[in-house]
C-alpha cells in the first residue's frame, strides 16, 4: 500500500541520528522473515496440494483405463466359442480358420482402440505357472504363436484371470514389453474355465497420459506461485514501510529526540500504532520537561502545578489553609517482628502502593512517606476550596481499603504471622486538621523538596496517636468538622477536649 506525500515521518525538528533499519541485515529483518516464512509456508502447502492433485488425477487416469480393460476383456471373452478353443490340442502349432477368424476379431478391436497394444487367449497346464498361448495378436513384430509356452510367474494376477476378470495394478514388464493388462475368464457350456482372454495397453500410453497431468500440474503450480509471489511482495511492502518509519521514529526518541511523530494516515493496525507511538512522545516530552524542571520535587502533582504557573523554583513558600492528613498503622512494631525484611518492604509498598492511589483519586498531594506513615495535604499546592471534605471522605476510602488488603493478606496466609502474637488484623490510625501552613519548598539550592511547615501538621500528628487512647481509628479536629457537609459531620462522634503536645490550647476531637 503506497503512502501519500503527506504520509511521511514528520518531526518538528530535525533528525539527527543515523538510521536504526542499517543495523539489521537483510535476511534478519522482520519482513523478509515474514514474507520467507508465509511464502514457504504457501509454496510447500501448494506443492503438496499439486503433488496430490497429481497423484489423484494420474489414479484417476489409470482407473478408467483398467475399467475399459476389463470391459473390453469382458465382452470378448463372451464373444468367443469356449467350447471350440477345448477341442484343440493345448500344444498344438496347427494355425486353423478358427484361430485365424479370432485373430481377425482381436484386429479389428485394435483399430477401433488405439490404446492396445494386443489381444491374446492363454490356456492353462497342469502347472499353474505355464501357459500356452492359444490366439496372439499384437501391433508389434513379436506375437505369440499357437502352442507357444508363457511363464506367468511374475504375473499373479494373470491367474487369477482363469477365475474371475482381473486387471493389474501397476505396469509389469515380461518378454513381450512394459505393458498394463486385463484378463478374463473363458468358460465352456457347462462352466469351465479352459482359457483366458487378455488384453495389454502398452506403459509408453501410461506415461504419456502422467506426462500430461504433470504438464498440467506445473502449469497450475507455476501460475500460483507467481500469484503468491506477488502477493507476498505487496504484503512484504505494506509491512516493510510503515515498519521502517516507526523504526526511524522510536530510533529517533531513543537518542533523545522527543520531538517526532509519525502522523500516519492509515486505517490499519500499523496507522493506531501510529496514533499511540505520538500519544506517547507527547507523554514523554511532558515527563522529560517534568524532569528537567522539577525532579526535585517529590510529588509530580506539585511539579505539574508549578510548571502551568511557571514559577520559579526557589526555596521559601506561602501561607495558605489546607487540611493535614497523617496515618499510622496500629501495631507497626509488633507485625515487623513477625515479617522478615522481604516481606515487611513487600507489605509495606502494597500498603502504601493502594493508599497513595486513594489520596491521589481524592486530589491529595502526599508529601511523604515516613515508614508506615503518611503525610498527606489537601488544598495545596492547588488550591481546593472542599479540602477538608476531601480529606475526610480520603481517610474513609483509606480505612475500607485496609479492610480489603486484611482479607487479601488474611487468603494469601501472610495474616497468619501477626495473628499468631494475638494482632487480629491490622488496623490504621488516621489524624485530620485544618489549618494555616506554609506551604513551599525546603532545603537547599541544589537539593530540595515540596513540604508543608506549621502547627496544623502537628496537631494532625497528634490527633493520630490520641487514637490509642480512645480506641478509635480516625479523629478530626472541630475545624475539620466544622467544614464538612451535613452527612459527614453526622457521622461524627465529639471525644471531648484534648490536650495535645506541645500545644497550650486544648483540642476539640471528633470520632469518624
């Protein structure tokens, strides 16, 4: 299939790199093989397709021709006087008007069918083997005489012609030449059989009937493989191009270039790899600048809100009110002793894996992992004016979710490890706190990341241990839960006032 001029690899800068196909050979690139491989595969199931249409068709030949020998056989035999044939002697030489009127017939028959070569009636002996011929004609110079003898040791089925009609199925040759016989029986008035009457087509017939189907089979098999070569070359070139400038194309972002597409037409499926080849160079050059300009940052949703505000990347930040979410797991120690450190890493990134997922899906932005702890922002660095909502719905979506790992861990037999030292399933303590922070990026110039710095922080962490004193899961300050619609903060069950750490003001906790 022929490309348009528009058609063509389209890079919004120039290539700069040597083409990839070169480094392949000829023979081992994938549409040589392809097209190797299908036209073998057709020219060999073509070659026994022809080979088999030979073969039937040659039987097929040779079938109606033992058909009308035994025909022909057949209706002498019952033209012929049996009884007259029994008087004579079986070694006689005599050439009478009898046998010279059977012979006559016998001639007469040829001329109508060209196809024997000659007619003859055999009489047995006392030995099955040795006959002798009664009646000989032939179109050749050699012809049996009357009382000849004939060895019918190399013809079986000769025999079998003295009691019923019989052909041969292959060609046999004897002293008369290579020929393909029939024979039937002679049988007097009351039932003998005293001779047989046998009729020979000669093999140069045979072979000139084979040479034709063979002429006939390669003209079919020449004519296929023409018509497969073509069709094979066409397919060959529909794969080899769009095949090729893919190859240029995913060469040309190996080496960096980032700018390329393929913009293919096609409706095929080499033009939807096509589409997904520039979906995914549009991908990877948003990453790339991603990585360039932000690899600092932990989060790539800080990263991504930085880079559509372009700002500057500098240390320092702003105050904004966001809701803190800080989560632990209940009896972290007490699991880890259980778990080697294999499995404690392979638990804990499962664990972490689902949570961030669900903090992500609430447009949370996870500022860090600290252990089997994390802390998460809602509300920066995009502003989000439900923040508290979101974070409070997230801690729920959290708490189900850790549910479902209990039972996955619980069918996978890892469960068996802490219940053995009396931890039934492994629960989460979650703090929530609205409040003022700042919100920016910490360290240095050459290394920093994205961090949230205040009092707000520390009372989410807070409000995540007090859950061991009250035998909760998850706590909410009065801010967060005075920011929650109406079926959330029913939902809410007020703990009382508490003092937390390091903080003069005591804090209003709510049960979720």
């Amino acid at each position: 299939m022929r490309e348009s001029q528009s058609d063509v690899l389209v890079a919004e800068a120039p290539l700069a790199f040597s083409d990839p196909i070169r480094e392949i050979r000829s023979f081992h690139r994938f549409h040589f093989r392809l097209t190797l491989l299908y036209g073998s595969v057709v020219i060999l199931t073509l070659a026994v397709l022809v080979y088999l249409f030979y073969n039937l068709w040659s039987k097929s030949e040779i079938d109606s021709l033992q058909q009308r020998l035994l025909t022909l056989s057949t209706s002498l035999a019952a033209t012929i006087d049996a009884d007259r044939i029994a008087t004579f002697d079986l070694k006689s030489t005599a050439l009478t008007p009898f046998h010279q009127g059977i012979h006559a017939q016998f001639e007469a028959m040829a001329e109508r069918d060209k196809d024997i070569d000659s007619i003859y009636i055999l009489r047995p002996s006392d030995v099955p083997t040795e006959l002798y011929f009664f009646v000989d004609y032939a179109k050749g110079e050699l012809q049996g005489e009357p009382g000849q003898f004939y060895s019918a040791e190399d013809t079986p089925i000769m025999l079998k012609g003295f009691s019923r009609p019989s052909v041969e199925d292959m060609p046999y040759r004897d002293e008369f030449g290579y020929t393909l016989s029939a024979y039937a029986p002679l049988r007097t008035s009351d039932g003998k059989a005293i001779a047989l009457v046998g009729v020979d087509v000669k093999a140069e017939r045979l072979n000139m009937v084979e040479n034709r189907v063979l002429m006939a089979s390669s003209i079919i098999f020449v004519v296929s493989f023409l018509v497969i070569a073509l069709v094979s070359w066409v397919v060959s070139r529909s794969i080899r191009e769009p095949l090729g400038r893919l190859i240029q194309g995913t060469g040309a972002v190996a080496q960096g270039n980032l700018d390329v597409r393929m913009h293919m037409r096609r409706e095929d499926e080499f033009g939807l790899l096509g589409k997904y080849f520039d979906k995914m160079a549009d991908e990877l050059k948003e990453r790339q600048t991603l990585r360039d300009l932000f690899g600092r940052y932990l989060s790539e949703d800080v990263a991504r809100s930085v880079l559509s505000q372009e700002q500057k990347i500098d240390l320092g930040g702003e105050e904004v009110v966001v809701t803190v979410l800080f989560c632990d797991l209940k009896d972290y120690t007490t699991i880890s002793e259980r778990l080697s450190p294999l499995q404690m890493v392979s638990m804990l990134n499962e664990y972490l894996g689902v949570m961030n997922s669900i903090i992500d899906q609430h447009k949370g932005c996870v500022i860090e992992f600290l252990g089997d702890g994390i802390l998460a922002v809602f509300g920066a660095p995009q502003a989000t004016p439900d923040h508290a909502e979101k974070a409070t719905r997230c801690a729920l979506a959290m708490r189900d979710a850790l549910e479902a790992l209990n039972k996955q861990w619980q069918s996978d037999g890892l469960a068996q490890r802490w219940q053995a030292l009396g931890v039934d399933h492994i629960e989460c303590r979650i703090g929530l706190h609205t409040g003022a922070v700042v919100a920016g990026n910490l360290g240095s110039k050459t290394r920093m990341k994205y961090a949230v710095i205040g009092d707000t922080v520390n009372v989410a962490a807070r409000l995540e241990h007090l859950n061991k004193e009250f035998g909760t899961t998850i706590l909410v300050s009065d801010d967060v839960k005075a920011r929650l619609p109406n079926d959330l903060a029913g939902q809410t069950t007020q703990m009382g006032l508490s003092q937390v750490k390091g903080r003069s003001q005591p804090v209003i906790c709510h049960s979720l």
